[in-house]
C-alpha cells in the first residue's frame, strides 16, 4: 500500500512491465588482455575453445507512465526487443557477429550492458528499469544502468 505524505496525499505508485524474450547464442569466455592459461583457470569449461551455447530468456523492465497508466504500446516494446535482442544476438555467435564483443568478453553480465545501452537509445527518457537475462535456469543475470 502507498504511503501518505504530511498533507494526507496518496505518494505516487510505480508499476512496472516485463516482456520476456528467448534467443540462442553461442560464445566462449575468454579474454584477450589474459594469457591462455589465465584464461581456462579463470573461465573453466567456458573457455573452450570452440565455443559454446545458451537459450537465453531476457526480460525488459519497464515503468509504467502515471499519465496513461500503461509503458507503452506493447507492440512497439516488442519491436524495440526485435531490433535490440533478436536481430543482432539470436543465433550469433557472440564474439565473431556482434562487433561490441570483439573487445568485451562475452559475459551474460557484459550481454546484459549491451542489451541495456541500446535499450535505452531506443525507448523514451527514464523508462527502462531493469534488464534481466537468465543464462540457464540456476543462473540469472540483473542489471539496472548502474
């Protein structure tokens, strides 16, 4: 329940909308700046060196605008995700398709920066809240622009 300020007035609710989407990638975790045996030490059986793959489920977290009582019509939601996640991430290979990973290691923490910077290029001011990625089902990933 809201609280009430001093004057008896309702403080203001934030609601919040998820829209989930699964897309496949594959990469291997390895980091150029480190040596090969630094790197199979630090990133184990991820280092291989052919890769390997996930069925990621990502989730954007919207506010809900107190005007309107909705985010946005969930259409254009769904489209921003398409450009955002399914045209440059689903069924890539990370590290040889996406050219922001040439450079970065190819982390769900660092897919979760990536899918959260151009998120916020595309929807209004202050609207994004939350990007979410589940790498497996055990092993979740949340980042909030910070």
């Amino acid at each position: 329940m809201a609280q009430a300020d001093s004057r008896n007035e309702v403080a203001e609710r934030i609601g919040y909308i998820t829209r989930v989407q699964s897309f496949s990638a594959c990469h291997r975790l390895h980091s150029p700046t480190l040596s090969d045996e630094v790197n199979k030490r630090i990133f184990g059986k991820c280092n291989n060196p052919n890769g390997h793959g996930h069925n990621y489920k990502g989730q954007s977290l919207v506010k809900i605008d107190r005007h309107t009582g909705m985010v946005m019509n969930i259409t254009d939601l769904k489209q921003h995700i398409e450009e955002v996640i399914m045209i440059p991430l689903d069924h890539k290979n990370l590290d040889k398709d996406v050219p922001y990973f040439a450079n970065v290691v190819s982390t769900t923490e660092n897919v979760a920066v990536y899918i959260w910077d151009n998120m916020v290029k595309q929807l209004p001011a202050n609207l994004l809240y939350e990007v979410k990625i589940h790498e497996t089902d055990k092993n979740i990933v949340v980042y909030r622009g910070e």
